[in-house]
RNA sequence: CGGGGUGUGGCGCAGCCUGGUUAGCGCGCAGCGUUUGGGACGCUGAGGUCGGAGGUUCAAAUCCUCUCACCCCGACCA
C-alpha cells in the first residue's frame, strides 16, 4: 500500500476529547473516527488490525473445536422476557419497533438466540458436547461510553457457547476455552491476568475476566501479594478481621447530639469506626431495604444486587428514608420492623457495637446480634479493599486497575431452562443443557494493545497484529536512485507476500520518521542516498533504538526471513 | 440519571465577561519556489449556517430562555 493513498491521515495535534492513550493514538494515526457516544469508523488501519485479531481468535476458536456461525442482530423481545433478561439489562438494550409495531431488540449478546437455536438441532445426549461461536456487531446502550475503544455501543465481539450434557462437561468446555483465551491474548503481545468475576447481567454462577493492567482500566482487580488469589473488586473478598470486644454488656442509650456519620459518632464517642454499625438504605426494584455492615466497611453494591435478586439497585434518597420513618443519622436494626433488613457478615466479627437508637440524637451502645436485633438476611456484601486480609492464605490484598479483554461464564442451566433446551441422556431422560458462554471485545482487545505498547511517539504494534508489516520509508524521493530503489524493494517485498506500507510522500525525513513511529508498523526500511551509497537499506524495529544495515539486494529475503520470526 | 465541563473552517484554540465594520491564530489542505536523516521556510490561495431554535437590541459568536450534541467523574460491561 502507498501511503500517499491510503484513507485516513495522521494527525499532530492530540484529539481534545480524547485522554486515553489508546483513544489519542487511534485517532492520531487517523485508524477511527467517532460518530456518535461510543460509536466509530474503522478506518483502513485499524480494520486491518481488526481482521487480524479476528483470524487470531478463529484459529483459536477452531482448534478448540468452536464451530462458527452467524446469528441474527435483530431479535423479537419475547425471546428475552423468557429469561427475563429483559429487565436485567434494562436500558442497556436497544430496542426499536418494526412497521407492525413488534418489539425489536439489537442484540447486545446471543445466550438467548443460540438457545432458541441448539433447543431445535441437538436432541440428544449424541448431539453434544458443542461449541458454537460468531464474530459479529454487538449492541449495548451503555450509560456512559468512554476512553475511545474500551467502552463503546456498537462493538464487535467474538462470542462462543458451549453446550454439554452436565457439569464435568461444561468444566471441560471451559478449560478449553481459558486455554483457548490465553493463547488469543498471547499471540496478541498481551500480558493477561485471569480474576474471578461477578456475571452481572449475563448471569450464571462461576465467571473469569481476563485483565489488562492498565492504569486507564475501568476495573479495579483485588490480588494477594503472596498467594495466587485475583479477583475483581465487584467479586473480591477479604478477611474482614475481629473486632475484640469482650463479653457482651447490657444495652445502653446515649445522647449523640451533631453526630450523624459514622466518623462522627466513632470521634463523639471515643470508639474504633470498626465498633460501630452503619446503616445504608438502598431501594431494590421500588422496596427499600436496610443494610447494616460493621462500620468501617463499605457495601458492595454488586454483592447486594446478587443477594436481593434484583434489577434495579439504587441508594435511597434522604427522602424515601425519611417517609419510610426512619431516623436518618441515627438509624439502626434494633427494634425496627417492617422493612426487610440485610446485614453484612462482619456483625459477627465482634461485640458491644454502637448504631443508632431510631430517635433523634441517640445511639446505642453495647449492641449484639442476635442479642438485640433481627435481620433478614445476613451474607458477604462488603467492599474488599487493599491492605486487608487475602482470604485464601496469610497474605495481604493489592489494587490494581485493568482492562478487561475477555470475559468467561459457566452459566449452568439457567438459560436453557427458560427457554426450554432439553437433550435426552443415555438413559431416556429428558435433562436441561449446561451452558457456558465466553466473549472477546475484538476492538477493545485492539485499545488494550495500544495501552500496553506504546511510547510517547505512538503505537508499537506486536507484528502478529500489525497492520502492515513492513514501513518502506524512502528519502529524498526526488533523487532517481532513490525512486527506482524503494519501487523495486517494494515490489519485491510484496512478491514476497510481506505486507508493505511505502511511505511514498515527497515529506522530509522528520515528518516521515515521526509518522513510522505513530503508526507503528513493527520494522522500518529507510532508503536514501546516503543507504544507497553502501549499496544498503536501514532496518529498525519499532520498538528498538539502533537499526542495521542491509544490503539492498539481499533486503527482501532478509526482511522476509525477520518477519517470519 | 446525578455532578462537572465544552460546542467557533478537517484538527487544536482565541474572541464572549464589557454586543459595533470584511470572525482571528496555529496545524492541516491547494499552487509555486527554496529546503529536508527526527514534525523546514517564504509567497499565494481555498475553506466558517460561530451546535440548533426562540428572544432582547438599531446591531448578537458575544446578553437572556429553551434545546441538542459531545467530553470528564460516579451507578453498567467485551
């Protein structure tokens, strides 16, 4: 390809709106451009990395035994009110209307699709086990788009299911899959960590995120510094320590006067914030509940959500308290009733607590369960944070941010039940397949990439996924020797089926070396008079600062030969 | 949705507070010339409904109202 022809330009000055290095770069080496929150173009560049991540995942996907397929973006709603996934990805689903007025949704994923499908093509216990996947649009009306390619509404993604008999078939399937994945993510130049993960709305019970660390990740990954404990923070547990108090004592009013936040309370009355118990409401799908944790812990919401089994999780406002006659700042689970109530596990982890009094200015001392209160519900909804305990060994949690590139879930039966997917087992039973479903953000994938390799002059492709390979930068074009040397090289290298970009703009050379740079392309050819005159080409990774020479006639097999590396 | 911010040629910005001739600057783009091993220089030129609507005014990029879009911080996910 000549430079001079290829659509889409480089740009100097750095995109206002973008502050990711993925986002400047993509949009400086003019490889996307954005349409609308969270929508863009590919340009020729970034399509071409795109394609070759793809053929990196198919290879992956086939050698796994994935058979791949293509599903339909449109989708009747009814599909996803029998699984109730309507409402669990909310706003998050696009949907439109057809001329008939049906309801339509633009597939954010296709648990529901491919169910629907395999429930008609595979009856029998024979038919399975069966990888299916698709590399296709997605639609996801995300609350807010961000950092370019991380986060976006229409996106391409690469989603496999597995469909097996039982358990120790899905176990199978997803090991496959992780190897699968880690070797995707390695031909790919990317470092991944793999951390337990919360399903969130696609649902299911065990889950893995394949993480980039990356300062500009979303995701905040909870890890042991000794054992191999990684998680995500939405999943992350920790060892939330005793509270040493001694035997419990007989409750005990007193005035609080001022004092509403936990930090007050615990500074008016002189005791650790891990001694008091703070009350958070919440409304799960309209109803307000009371949470309680041990005070120097804070609520995961996403943790809560799983145990309420609701949609729509949101803090109530001071109002909604309010109506709801409770004493906000001096609440507390002794002695109230009529609203459901969930306590965090840590309320266990001490004695003589302090919380509120339900009345105006008061707190209670010496407060125990279940002495004193009674919950509904009591679980694991607390935050964990760095520098508390791992809670599989001795060790000490760490925080990190990453990217998260690809995401794995055993999803058990609960699809196929809803929607009716039934095999027959060896014995003449009906059973519910076991599903699983495994998904890559192929432009995402691209983003981290450039999160991970880059310098201050641009990106530096890893050569699996480069655009070209080759950045043919010949100068002083005006010079025949020049011209005629970088035609023949050119043509000869592509002879080779190397993929070349011939810088072919009369630019200087500080204009086309800074462009090599952002572009990225993994080795750089210059020609010039002064190459020329030792009958030579300069070779230079991207990547590293000294370049070599090369003889010119024997550059292409060289090259060649580098590439193939 | 809550909070913060921005909309002015393809890109980055100034002008707005304190209304007043042809709306500037840099990059980029086109032409010519001189240059050029790490983003050269000169000359010439093209390109703008000042996000949109309404209003105030003799006069609006500038003031007022409404509205739309986009970005950043939080609740969602590949």
């Amino acid at each position: 390809m000549r430079l001079s022809k290829l659509f889409g330009k480089t740009q100097r000055e750095i995109p206002a709106e973008a502050d990711t290095a993925s986002h400047r770069l993509l949009i400086r080496a003019g490889m996307i451009h954005q349409l609308a929150a969270g929508v863009y173009s590919y340009l020729p560049l970034a399509w071409r990395v795109l394609k070759n991540i793809e053929a990196i995942i198919r290879d992956e996907m086939d050698k796994a035994g994935g058979q791949e397929l293509s599903m339909p973006v449109l989708q009747p709603v009814e599909l996803w009110q029998k699984t109730g996934r309507d409402a669990s990805f909310g706003k998050g689903l696009f949907s439109l209307s057809d001329r008939r007025e049906r309801q339509l949704v633009l597939g954010p994923t296709h648990e529901e699709v491919i169910t629907d499908l395999v429930s008609r093509n595979a009856q029998s216990y024979r038919d399975l086990p069966l990888l299916l996947y698709q590399i296709q649009t997605k639609f996801r009306d995300e609350p807010r788009p961000r950092g370019g390619l991380i986060r976006v509404r229409e996106f391409t993604m690469k989603d496999l299911y597995s469909f097996d008999t039982d358990k120790e078939g899905l176990d199978q399937s997803y090991k496959k899959m992780l190897n699968a994945y880690r070797n995707i993510f390695t031909r790919c130049g990317l470092p991944t960590m793999l951390v337990e993960a919360d399903s969130g709305a696609i649902g299911g019970k065990e889950s893995h995120e394949f993480m980039v660390i990356a300062e500009s990740g979303e995701d905040e990954i909870i890890h042991c510094d000794s054992c191999k404990y990684e998680a995500n923070a939405e999943k992350a547990e920790s060892m939330k320590g005793r509270v040493d108090s001694g035997q419990p004592l007989p409750l005990e009013k007193v005035k609080t006067p001022g004092s509403y936040t936990i930090e007050e309370v615990s500074n008016f009355l002189k005791v650790p914030q891990s001694q008091t118990l703070k009350a958070v409401f919440y409304i799960a799908d309209g109803e307000l509940v009371f949470i309680t944790i041990r005070g120097d812990l804070e609520v995961n919401e996403i943790k809560l959500k799983n145990i309420l089994h609701c949609s729509e999780l949101r803090i109530a406002s001071e109002a909604e308290v309010i109506e709801s006659g409770i004493i906000a700042g001096s609440a507390s689970p002794v002695g109230l009733s009529g609203i459901k109530v969930i306590a965090d596990d840590s309320i266990t982890t001490g004695t003589n607590f302090v919380a509120g009094a339900n009345k105006a200015d008061t707190h209670l001392r010496n407060i125990n369960y279940p002495r004193d209160f009674k919950i509904d519900l009591i679980a694991n909804i607390a935050l964990a944070r760095a520098g508390e305990g791992c809670p599989r060994c001795n060790g000490k949690l760490l925080s990190t941010h990453g990217i998260e590139v690809g995401h794995v879930f055993k999803l058990g039966t609960f699809v196929s039940e809803k929607l009716g997917a039934l095999y027959t087992d060896a014995s003449g039973i009906s059973r519910s397949i076991v599903m699983g479903c495994y998904g890559i953000g192929l432009g995402r994938l691209m983003a981290a990439v450039i999160e991970h390799s880059h310098d201050d002059k641009g990106i530096i492709w890893p050569p699996s996924i480069a655009p070209y390979q080759v950045y043919l930068c010949p100068l002083y074009l005006e010079n025949p020797e020049v011209r005629t040397a970088a035609e023949k090289l050119y043509t000869e290298l592509e002879a080779q089926g190397l993929e070349v970009l011939l810088d072919d703009r009369g630019e200087s050379p500080g204009v086309k070396f800074n462009d090599a740079d952002l572009l990225g392309i993994p080795i750089r050819v210059t020609i010039s008079p002064r190459t020329l005159e030792k009958g030579s080409v300069e070779v230079k990774w991207r990547g590293e600062k000294k370049s070599k020479l090369v003889l010119l006639k024997e550059a292409a097999g060289r090259l060649k030969e580098l590439i193939k590396r």
